[in-house]
C-alpha cells in the first residue's frame, strides 16, 4: 500500500470518526484534538501530540483511541510505564482490541513483567488465534515465569500456525529442556537444524541435550562445529571443556576451558570445570613425576577459589570447598 494511500484511508477514517461524534461539543473537541495528535504524530511531533492526545481524554475520559495512541508513542519513545498505562487503559475501553492487547504484552515483556505480559498475550491470542507472533511471545512470557506446562501450549499452537519456522521449534525445544524432557527436546532441536542447517545456538542448544543424555561423542562434534562458527563463543568451550572430561581426555578440557575464560574471565562455571581438569590431571599415576602432579593439583586448587570468588553463593559450593581444603594439603 503506497503511502498517499494510507494517508487516505486515514482521513477517511477519521472523518467517520468526527461524524459519528457530532452533536456533542466536548466530544468534537476530543477528535479534533486526536486528529491533530495523529498528523504531529506522523509528522515526527512525538511531544506535541502527546499533549494534544492527553487534552484529549480529558475531553472524553472514554476516548479508547486516544489511550491506544498515547501508548503507541510512549512505547516508541521507551516511556514504557506511561505506555503499559495508557495501553491498558485502552484495552479496559475496548476488550476486544488486539493491538492494544498485543503491544501491551511487548511492553510489560521489556519491562520484565512477565505476569503482567502472560495476560495481555493470552488475551490477544484469544482475539486473533492465528496470529503466529503473540502465540510465540505468549510462550516466552509462560517460559519466563517457569509456567512450562502452558508455555508448551502456546508454543506447540504456534508450531501448528508456522510449522516451518527453526525459531518455534527452538522455543518449543528449550520448553521440554526445563521440564527435563530431553528426548523431546533433542527431537525439536534436531528439526530446527533440518529448517536452518547453520544456526549455532540450535547446535549448542542440541550439544547441551546431547551431553545430558550422555550422548558425549555427538555432542562433541556439535560443539566443535560451534567454536568453528562462532569462535569467541565462550559457552560452546566450556561444554566442549565437559565434553572432553567425560571422555578422561583432560588435555584438551583444559585447553577448551582456558579457552572459555579467555573469551570470558567471569565464568565461573569455566573456572569450576578447569579446577576439576587440572586435579585429575594431577591424580593421574601414568605422569610419574609427582612434583609435576602436585603442580597440577595446586593449579586445580587455584581455579576453584577463583571460581568461588565471582560467584560465592554457587550450587555446591560447600563440596567445592571441602574439595580446595582436601588437595589444598
């Protein structure tokens, strides 16, 4: 649609608008007042027609449109509380407006205010079922609050709206990871690769599901194919450091966990695991020289306390310390 055309698609609506509130001053003066709000708007004037919209609903404290554009523009300009107000405001006006349901489910989103977010995408969802994008945010928002089991039946809806799309069968694989179900995880992961072969998050999210399940050689070869593609992606090394423990190849563990805190020297986890390599390197008895040995254990002691340093309150934290005092001797 060209834009002269939306230009007049617009006055015509909003001639309808006027016509359909004449005879009553106070609400003539409330369109009078939107319409200027829309062309300032169009024009760029974010703050003049912000005022000309807020004059508005004095005018007519019903005025849903008003509210509805009011949010439109805080939400542009990031005033995200003022546009979660006005949105809903619009949508108390009028219940069966999706877009104002839908773009107050993306603000409450950004504001972390997944709860909030939840109701406005079910809502919009409701009003429009096929609509393939609030059933997807609808998803992420339940996945946020650890709703698993109805973030699985929106995600799953929206596989039925775009059963083609690597993202949804991602989502969809991440859900059946939180609740533990690897097996159906690894089958969504695996038909997100099929739709986008090269997607290196698809491949360090099936890594992971693969390392879960002990399928350590595949997982492996999927992280490998991560760290060609993404070579500062610190995480993929870290699995790959796990990977390489798990098949007693402690070499290459510590040089993959090294390689992760080069990348990132804030990861703990990266820390924790190199600790666990070099002590077992120490503890192995095939290395006959036992002052390299213990060298090798006090390098493992040092990346644990360094571990626990960036990250005290860590899971296990009591055993990783029982373990520092043990080969601290």
């Amino acid at each position: 649609m060209s834009d002269s055309t939306k230009v007049g698609l617009l006055i015509v609506c909003l001639i309808s608008l006027t016509l359909s509130f004449s005879g009553c001053a106070g609400q003539q003066q409330s369109v009078d007042l939107y319409v200027d709000a829309v062309m300032l708007n169009e024009l760029g004037e974010k703050e003049q027609a912000v005022e000309k919209l807020n004059s508005a609903v004095q005018e007519n404290e019903h005025f849903s449109l008003a509210y509805s554009l009011l949010g439109e523009i805080y939400q542009e300009i990031k005033d995200y509380e003022k546009s979660a107000t006005s949105y809903e405001k619009a949508t108390e006006l009028n219940p069966w407006s999706f877009k104002d349901y839908f773009h107050l489910g993306q603000v409450y989103h950004v504001m972390q205010k997944f709860r909030q977010a939840v109701k406005a995408y079910a809502k919009a969802c409701e009003l429009e079922p096929e609509h393939l994008e609030a059933h997807v945010n609808a998803a992420k928002s339940y996945y946020q609050i650890k709703d698993y089991d109805n973030a699985l039946v929106y995600g799953r809806q929206a596989k039925e709206i775009g059963p083609n799309l690597s993202e949804i069968q991602k989502l969809l694989g991440t859900i059946y990871d939180s609740q533990k179900d690897y097996q159906q995880a690894i089958g969504s992961y695996k038909r997100a690769l099929e739709i986008d072969s090269n997607n290196p998050d698809v491949m360090l999210s099936l890594g992971v599901a693969y390392l879960r399940t002990n399928r350590i050689e595949p997982a492996k070869e999927l992280l490998t194919l991560v760290t060609q593609i993404q070579p500062d992606n610190n995480t993929a090394y870290q699995y790959l450091g796990y990977s390489y423990l798990r098949l007693k190849d402690t070499g290459k563990a510590i040089e993959n966990y090294s390689k992760a805190i080069e990348i990132n020297n804030r990861d703990w986890e990266a820390y924790k695991g190199l600790g666990v390599a070099y002590v077992t390197k120490g503890l192995d008895k095939n290395i006959d020289d036992e002052s390299l040995r213990a060298q090798l254990r006090a390098k493992g002691v040092e990346q644990w306390s360094l571990s626990l340093k960036i990250k005290p309150d860590q899971p296990r934290s009591d055993t990783l310390l029982k373990l520092i005092e043990k080969y601290s001797r």
